[in-house]
C-alpha cells in the first residue's frame, strides 16, 4: 500500500513460508496442526479416505496437501492437480498435472482418474470446478484429497466425502480448527487453546478398518 493510503510511507506484506516444503512435523511444529489430527490425516490419506481441506484464502491449505502428499510411501501413485507448481519436487511414482489458462482443474479431473492414482490431490478447488469433482465422489473413487475455499463448499458436498478438515484464524494465526466425518459429526476439534476430541466412532470407521488402518484410528481415539 501506498501514500495517501499509507501515510506514514509504503507498506509491503511478505509471505516467506514455502507451502512446496511443507510436512506434516514442521506444520505440528509451527501450530497449525495438532499432533493427534495429523496422525488422523496421516490415516485418512493411507486409508485413501476422501477429504475436504476448506478455509479462507492464504491458510495454508495448499501446505497442508504437500505435507499429506511427501508423508506418503515412495510407492503410492500420487496425482496432484494445481494451478501452481508446490507439488513439484521429484518422486518417482508422483504426477504432476498443473492447470493453466484456459484449462481448469475440471477439465483435468478425468485423464489424472484415468492414470487410477493411489491418491488423487486436487488444490485450488473453484465454484467452476466443483461439478466434475461432485461427479467423481458419486461414483464412489477412494483416495482424493481436495482443497477449497468456504464459497465453494456446499452440505452436499461434505456429505459425499469421508472427512472435512476446517482451517481457520485464532489468536491472529490460521490453524486446523475442527475435523468433521461426513455425518458433521466432529472428530477433533481446537478450543480454547488446546485440543477436544469428538465422537469416537466416526462414520468412516469401517472404511479404515477395511484398509488395515482400524487399530490405529482405535488407538487414537481412544
């Protein structure tokens, strides 16, 4: 901002976080994640559980896919979709789909199912987009983990995913808030400056179970 609007001279806001860099140790490190929802997330993502990462612009929902996706074992087959280039370190079993003018993620959806990833990673998910991302929830595809803003999130949406993670500001610095199964029924959320568990048998138990993934979901809920 500049004078007359900055009267006391220019005024220039930095953003140095490297969201590309992100994992899931240094995101518990710097506060925005607590360490039993990061484990959650660390299952959801093995489980291939399909997942809402909503919050307002710069809250670092773009962070915490990188961090989901570089947690990964080396064999999973990731497919990552953006309009940016954070997912672009080397992994040999990662593709990279980047979405640019006049593409959009929608018209990206189909040919990146096609490629039948173990993880299917969309961000910067629009209003424009949501149609051909409902349309892959309806037919029941596991392992895709989306990020967009609250403009685009709907109750139909939430109610076709295994878990919504809400991404908010507190005490001045954003923060996973609150981690929902698809009934709105809340796993984990962060009050008052530490962290309350929910439900213990949330809706998508049995899907982790199914994977090989129920003990340790047991283990952590308990």
């Amino acid at each position: 901002m500049l004078p007359p609007l900055a009267p006391s001279g220019p005024v220039l806001t930095m953003r140095r976080a490297d969201p590309g860099q992100a994992t899931l140790d240094k995101l518990v490190a710097g506060g925005a994640i607590d360490r039993p929802v990061a484990e959650l997330l660390r299952l959801g993502a093995r489980g291939r559980l399909n997942m809402l990462v909503t919050g307002p612009q710069h809250c670092g929902k773009t962070a915490l896919l990188v961090a989901l996706v570089r947690d990964l074992e080396p064999s999973v087959r990731v497919v990552t979709v953006a309009s940016h280039r954070h997912f672009a370190w080397p992994m040999a079993s990662k593709v990279e789909l980047a979405a640019a003018a006049p593409a959009s993620i929608a018209k990206l959806v189909p040919p990146a199912a096609r490629l039948e990833p173990g993880l299917l990673v969309l961000d910067d998910v629009t209003l424009q987009d949501v149609a051909a991302l409902a349309e892959r929830l309806l037919r029941g595809a596991p392992g895709m983990v989306a990020a967009l803003g609250p403009e685009a999130m709907s109750d139909a949406l939430v109610r076709s995913v295994d878990l919504v993670v809400r991404i908010d500001r507190v005490d001045g610095a954003f923060r996973v808030v609150t981690v929902e199964d698809t009934v709105g029924a809340t796993v984990f959320r962060h009050e008052n400056g530490k962290l309350v568990r929910g439900t213990t048998n949330p809706a998508f138990a049995p899907s982790l179970q199914a994977r090989g993934q129920g003990a340790a979901l047991s283990k952590l809920l308990a």
